[in-house]
C-alpha cells in the first residue's frame, strides 16, 4: 500500500511538473487516435484493483482487471487490460493481441504499440524529461538500476533518520533499545490490537468532519512511532549481531549509529541479491530475485509494525514507572 500512495504521487507530480514538454507524437495503430499531454479525468480509477511494480518487468500475457503501475520497469501487453497502463522511467510495448480498454500513459519511456493493439481511452508521452535527476529514469536505465537505486535511496534515508535519533535523543533511544528484552510480549500484544483497533478508529473518524481533519495528524504519529521504534530495534540487533555490548566505550551514539546501519544494511541484502539475479535472462532467478526483494520489503515492513509497538508499550511502561 505504501508503495501504491508513493508511486500515484510520484506521476501526479510529474505530470504537473512536465506537462510542458509533453511529446504529443504517437503510434498511428493505436485506436483512437486521440493523443494529449494530460491524462483523461477516468485515470487511476480502479487502481486498487490492479497491480503496482517497481524495479522489474511486467509481463501481461493474460486478461488483467484492474490498473498496472510500473516503475523502472518495462512493460509488455500480450492481451486484455480492463483499466490503465501507467509507465514511470521504463518502455510500454503493445503486441497486435493488446486491447487496454483505459488509458495508457508514459513518463520518462516510449510506447512502442504494434499494427492491431486496441488502446480506448487516451495515450499520454512525456519521453523526454528536461529535468535533473528525472532524466536517469530514461528507457535506457536498466530495471536493475533503477531497483538499485530505490533501496540505496531507502537506506539513506533510514540511515539519516538513525543519525538524527541516535546523536539528538540518544538517551531516549538507548532506554528503549535497552528495554527491548522485557517489552517484547507487550509490544507484539500491542501490535496484534492495533491490527484491529487502527482500521476501526480509521473508519470513524472518515465517518466525522472533525475526523477527517485529524485523521492525518494521526497518521503522522502513528509513522513517527513506527519509525522511532523501528531505529531502536535495529540498534538492539545490530549490536547482537556485533556481539560487542560490553565495547561501547564512551561514545555510545556512535556505537548506536554504526550498529543501526548495520541492521539496515543486513535488511538490504536479499533485495540486492535479488535485483542481482534479475540481471540473469533466467525465469528461475527472475523470480527468485524477485521473492528476495520483497523479503527485504516485508522485515522492513515488520520491523515498523513492531517498532509501533515497541514505542507505545515503552510509552506506558515509562508513565507507570
């Protein structure tokens, strides 16, 4: 889910940025024939129904309900679509058999569309992107390097959030990494509630005007606690991992910070592995590497669910004391 908000953000945004510089040249065997820079107001509409990729190839070989959002990832339509084809720094091949009954848009690619294939709703190019940055998610930037560098991007952006804890709220961080051994129970009691208890609230407060408006500020809250308890367990099994607890030496925020991003890193390593075994034209290690890059997703997704509880049972555990 997190990835679906991110990545429907990410084209919003650049089709507000870009739009400017839409190429408005198109595939003359793609019916109908009308082509535009924006997408039609019917976009997106059923993306919950579909599929959302990011960093490998989505093959369509069969009929599909429902959206498909890619990323760095090349896209090929062999048959029916029932939505949009949404294409994020990679290529959209249309084969004849390909019949998209929504509309297909593509940022930062080409769409190469055979004599035959069906496209009902509009198509919408932006091939060329005259921005910095953007320009890396060009058709000739490999899957590969675009999964890359997702999970380099995610790793700084953790390891800063490390740095920020450990060296500004060091003692705070230390009392609950070292509290850890005796929350445990607790913090998976209080994450087992919170499966039931947040969708509930969630539902209430979408049903009140004044929920609505608080409803974000909550969100916020319950992600700042997800992440505070998330940098403390990685401290925890960093310095398992380092089995150095007694060398800490005075300075204990470095330690903290060194045996947090060794966590993180341990966390990476079956998607890196994964995104390496991409590279082979095999089926076999496609989809193991695939199977290894949503490993490393689901313990980071893990590890925030039960930072969530960690901080709120080290919350109530403090307010008791």
């Amino acid at each position: 889910m997190r990835k679906l908000v991110l990545v429907v953000i990410a084209l919003l945004a650049l089709f507000a940025l870009f739009r400017a510089y839409s190429d408005d040249t198109g595939p003359s065997s793609v019916r109908p024939a009308e082509k535009s820079a924006v997408p039609g107001p019917g976009s997106l509409a059923s993306l919950l129904g579909g599929g959302t990729a990011v960093g490998f190839p989505v093959v369509v070989s069969s009929p599909r309900r429902g959206d498909i959002v890619s990323v760095g990832g090349h896209v090929s339509v062999d048959s029916r679509v029932e939505g949009d084809v949404w294409v994020l720094g990679a290529d959209v091949e249309l084969s004849p058999r390909a019949e998209v009954t929504g509309d297909v848009v593509v940022i930062g690619g080409r769409l190469d569309a055979s004599p035959g294939s069906v496209v009902e709703g509009s198509v919408s190019q932006i091939a060329r992107l005259k921005a910095p940055f953007f320009g890396i998610l060009g058709t000739k930037l490999p899957a590969q390097a675009a999964g890359l560098a997702g999970v380099v991007l995610g790793y700084v952006l953790f390891g800063f959030a490390l740095f920020l804890a450990v060296f500004f709220l060091a003692r705070h961080v230390r009392q609950m990494e070292q509290g850890i051994p005796t929350l445990w129970r607790q913090s998976l009691i209080t994450v087992v509630l919170s499966l039931v208890v947040v969708p509930l609230l969630t539902a209430l407060a979408l049903a009140s005007a004044v929920g609505v408006l608080i409803l974000p500020v909550v969100v916020l809250a319950v992600l700042l606690l997800a992440l505070d308890g998330f940098l403390a367990l990685c401290v925890r099994v960093g310095a398992l991992v380092r089995s150095a607890g007694e060398e800490r030496g005075a300075d204990q925020s470095l330690f903290m910070f060194t045996s947090g991003l060794l966590t993180l890193f341990l966390v990476n390593v079956p998607a890196l592995v994964g995104i390496l075994l991409t590279a082979f034209r095999s089926t076999a290690a496609t989809r193991i590497g695939v199977l290894l890059q949503a490993l490393s997703l689901w313990l980071t997704l893990a590890g925030l669910a039960y930072g969530f509880g960690l901080a709120l049972s080290h919350t109530r555990a403090r307010a008791a004391g």
